[in-house]
C-alpha cells in the first residue's frame, strides 16, 4: 500500500471471502464523501437496480479520521431504494474511530449472502457468521445477541444492525449504529437487508501510530483543535438543550411544521420543546467516541408491563428532527408520548423523519376520506400516540398493502390513493424545518434532499431580497465546503472551528501538505464527482415536485412566493446540470 492511498476492506458475500485492496489518492479523493462516490463509480452498477446483488455498500472514513476531535462521522455510499439512484447518508457511533483502529478507510460490502448473516470486520481477521436465528429481530433484540455473539472483541467496536423495516425492503429502512446513531435517510438498511446482512461489526482491534511527520507538533495541534471545541459556544449550544431548542424558535418563527404541515405554529409546542424533555426526561448526555461535545440527549421512557405494576426503564435519544416527525408533525404535544414513539421507530429501524411525515400524510388522508380504516386499519388520528405506536409496527412489518406502499414512501402512497398535494416530500419526506421557500426548493432538489446539504433553512430565517440568482450560488458554495467536510470526514457542528486554516494545519500533520494546499479543488472535483454519480443513476432534477401544501404555508416573512420559489429550482437545475456533467475524455 502506498502511503497516499486508501485502504479497503471488500467484502464478497456470496463468495464468503474478503480481501483488501489499494484504492484512489488521498490528495484527490480526501475520503469520505469523496471516497464513497470514487468507489461507487468503480463497483456501481448504475443502470442495474437497487437491489442488484452486486451494488456496493459502501462505508468510508477520511484522512483526519480519528485524529482530531469531532473528525467522527462515517460515510455510506449505494444506490438507495428510495429512489434508484447514487445516495449517501452520514452516521456517527462509535464506527468511524473503530474503522480507523481496525486499519481499513472503507468497508465495501458486495454479493448477497445466501442465508441471513452478520460480519465481523477486524484487522486480524474478518467472519461471516449465520445469523438466521436473528431475522425478523427488531433492533434492539440483535444489538443485545449481537453483542454476546461478538464478545470477545471490546474496545473500539462498532455494531451496525437492521430491524424489520430493512428486511422488508421499506425504502426508508434505516441502519442502526451502537444504539443512538443511524445511517438515516434514504434506505440503506434495506440495501443491507438484501444483501441477507442482519449485522456488521467492526472491531478496532490494532494499535494506530502517532500520524505525520512530526509526532510532537500533532500532539500540540490536537491539544489546541480541541481547546477550540470546548472553548467555543458550540459546545454549550449542542450539549446543554442541543438541536431541541430548536422547537421554540422555531414555532415563533411560525416555521415548525406540525400536523402535516397543516400549521406552523401551536402554542402547544411548548410540551415537546427541548427545555420539557430536558426538564422532565433528560436522564445523560451521550457522545460519539472522539467526540468532547456530547451532543447525543438521552430520554428515560417509563414503560409499564401489561399487568400494569410494573414498569421498566428504556433510554431513548432524541434530537429536533425526531421531535419534529413523531412530535409535531403528528400533533403528539407530550413529550412522553413523543419519547415512546421514538423508542418504536428505533426497534422497527426506520427513518423517524420519513416514517413521522409519512403517518402525518396517512392521518390526514384518512381524515379526508382519501383512504379508510380498511388501508390503516387503527383509527389514526393527530395527537393519539396509541395508534401510531400500532401503525409503526405496520410499517416495519409491512402489515398489509397499504403499509407496503406507505412503506415506500409518502408520495408513493399518494400516487397510488390519492391526496399528493399534501403529501410532504420534498425529494425525500421533508425535514423539520418550514422556513419558506428557499429550504423548500433546495431540498426538493440538493444531492441528499437533507436539511444539512447546505443550510438553506438559515439563509430563509434572515432578510434576504428573494434574489435566485444568489440563492443558488449559496446552494453551491455552501455545498463544496460541505462536501470537503464530510470528505475528511468532519460533524457537521464542528463546521464553526474546522475552518479552511485550521484544517490546511490538521492535513499538513497528519503527513498531506499537498492536500492542504489544494484543498478547495479536491472539494470542487468531489463535489462534482458526487453530482456525475447521482445523474448517471438517473437523476434529473427537473422532474422534482414541490407539492401545493408547501405553497400554503405561511411562516413569520408571510406566504410563499411561488415565482420566486420556480425561479430558484430552474436556475438550481442549471447548476445541478452543470455539477454533473461528465467529464471530456482525457480530463478525468
Ligand atoms: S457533536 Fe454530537 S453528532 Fe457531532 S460528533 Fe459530537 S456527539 Fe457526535
């Protein structure tokens, strides 16, 4: 291996076998993000199905993994259910510093095994063990073997795991990450389901030497990055309310969608608003490993046994955007009500933000005489977390064939029943911010359809003069540094510090000048190289909708401007255009 290219662990499936390969430059690819799309162009199948057996997982980390605070966040790359084309989701846990321990950059997955099974991944050895026994498990059920299965690999282990939704191929199956982190949106947990993994473990089992070339000035640089991370305001900002305080401001703003979006502001807000789930359920702070801020809250749900004396104790995180989807967006104004449908979303191992806004879309369908009790078969109404709690199982089961469909999505269920003007998607189902129709015509149309593609949701909070043009050269500026970040690979809270000199710094000690003299046309080329994977799978983003429920909505700035909304989506598609224009022949 040359000290300038990746290491890869791929996986063979079918075969039963693995072997690690060389791959790409550093200096070019950065990792990550960047990584993850390389090798989805050399193992891709882009005009083959989803479900291909020979599509790639794809899991990578970047050159500063593990070597700087907060330099934590993982990669996943494949072609997702959701949609058909090239996708990535981010997760955190404790995968990122285990793979950097267990010596690999990425983990490929390739091949579909041929009885349900989990993989263990060290730097001595890598298992393919049956794990039939576990299928049909939710998640918690196959953390819990999994760790017993797996126990004698301690330290930096990491276990990945799907529950129902991924094995009934929901489009927006999520993989569980060491309990409180996901590979969230998008439907990897059905590209693993597919492939018959039930779990991966990776075992950060070898020792990782001081990088660069001069051990001591690291050791100081690392000294002062995380002084930074705990100095600044980030740290009381995500670690004492974090993302829930989001709630409130939000809802003033009148910018939280709630009720399907049917309002955007409720006085009710205030019992599922981050300072009542601290006050009253707050029981830790929890962190990815590396990580000194802590962002993670963790809730105590009480639950009572069905002879009603007595009860037991489940810790259940929870941010703004899960507050949001099983919260507001479902009317359920009790934060303990709230608490309990998280800890079901976690067990069926779905998206929380696409399951709440698909519910939110079924309950309002319902309402409306769009669809019967026959489809769902519980009354569901707003603000009744009974009914959800039964509805959330359907859906990870795959109940019937209306919870097939749903399963696929809200605008899938609506082109089928009916009712797409209020079915809240925007690319994917929306996230939990209403704030006007810059963040609506990004997310309909952005790589990931995110909320942290860039942050449109901030630029529609400030007064700005509905100038499209700028918008878009937000969206893309914005996007490339994001896009050198989750390369390298950094959390996005940590954007505020990791700015370009600091990490030029980072890059030259952990042995790569050249990349941090080039940094920004490494980013420009994995920017592209990300936008060329998505078109080659089909995107067109002329053809994405932003549908009438979101032209309704009213926040603080008044209504939507539906001009001023067309004009940012057709000039953004020209950008997008741009961005993912294959290469000239000789120029790659
Ligand atoms: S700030 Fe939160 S999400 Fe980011 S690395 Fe730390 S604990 Fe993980």
């Amino acid at each position: 291996m040359s000290e300038h290219t990746f290491r890869v662990c791929i996986v063979h499936l079918d075969e039963g076998k693995a072997e690690i390969v060389s791959f790409g430059d550093r200096n070019r690819l950065i990792g990550g993000s960047g990584l993850a799309a390389a090798l989805f162009e050399k193992y891709g199948l882009p005009l083959e199905p989803w479900s291909h057996p020979d599509q790639p997982l794809i899991f990578a980390i970047g050159c500063l993994t593990g070597y700087f605070p907060l330099m934590s966040k993982v990669v996943a790359g494949f072609k997702s259910p959701y949609h058909d084309q090239y996708a990535e989701s981010h997760a955190g846990g404790r995968l990122a510093l285990s793979m950097r321990f267990a010596g690999f950059e990425a983990i490929v997955l390739r091949g579909r095994a041929r009885v349900p099974v989990a993989v263990h991944v060290g730097s001595r050895a890598i298992e393919i063990k049956d794990a039939n026994y576990l299928w049909g498990a939710n998640v918690f059920t196959t953390g819990r073997v999994i760790r017993r299965a797996f126990s004698g690999s301690s330290g930096h282990r990491s276990i990945l795991r799907i529950g129902p939704a991924g094995e009934t191929l929901s489009a927006y199956a999520c993989i569980n990450v060491d309990t409180f982190r996901h590979f969230g949106r998008l439907g990897s947990g059905s590209v693993m389901g597919v492939k018959n993994v039930k779990a991966l473990v990776v075992s950060g089992d070898s020792d990782m030497e001081l990088p660069g070339p001069d051990p001591k000035a690291y050791a100081k640089l690392f000294q002062k990055v995380h002084q930074d991370m705990t100095a600044t305001e980030m740290m009381s900002k995500y670690h004492n309310l974090g993302t829930p305080g989001n709630v409130i401001p939000l809802n003033e703003l009148s910018s939280l969608p709630i009720r399907n979006l049917q309002q955007t502001r409720d006085p009710d807000a205030v019992g599922i608003s981050g300072e009542k789930f601290a006050e009253d359920l707050l029981i830790r702070n929890a962190a990815c490993a590396g990580c000194p801020v802590g962002c993670i809250h963790v809730g105590m749900l009480r639950e009572q046994f069905q002879d009603e004396h007595r009860f037991q104790i489940r810790q259940v995180s929870y941010d703004h955007e899960l507050i949001f989807a099983v919260g507001a967006m479902l009317g359920v104004m009790n934060a303990s009500h709230a608490l309990a449908l998280m800890d079901e979303v976690e067990k069926q191992g779905v998206d929380v933000m696409s399951a709440g806004v698909a519910l939110a879309w079924a309950t309002e369908a319902l309402q409306k005489g769009v669809i019967s009790l026959e489809e769902t078969e519980y009354p569901l109404a707003f603000g009744d977390h009974k009914n959800y709690l039964e509805a959330l199982w359907c859906l990870g089961h795959g109940k019937n064939e209306f919870y097939r469909t749903l399963a696929q999505g809200a605008m899938v269920a609506a082109k089928k029943y009916g009712g797409e003007d209020f079915a809240c998607v925007l690319g994917q189902e929306m996230a939990g911010y209403a704030s006007g129709e810059t963040f609506f015509a990004n997310q309909s149309m952005s790589f990931r359809h995110s909320h942290l593609d860039t942050g449109s949701y901030g630029y529609d909070q400030k007064k700005h003069d509905k100038d499209a043009a700028k918008a878009v050269a937000f969206f893309v500026e914005d996007e490339r540094e994001r896009v050198l970040l989750t390369s390298l690979v950094s959390c996005l809270f940590a954007r505020g510090v990791y700015k370009k000199g600091l990490l030029a710094e980072c890059l030259v000690s952990v042995g790569l000048p050249d990349l941090a003299a080039s940094m920004d046309k490494a980013a420009d080329e994995m920017q592209r190289l990300r936008w060329r994977m998505r078109m080659a799978t089909g995107y067109e983003p002329e053809k994405t909708t932003v549908p009438k429920r979101f032209m309704e909505v009213e926040t603080w700035a008044g209504k939507m401007d539906q001009a001023y909304l067309d004009d940012v989506r057709s000039r953004y598609a020209v950008a997008i255009r741009d961005l993912g224009r294959p290469v000239e022949p000789g120029k790659g």
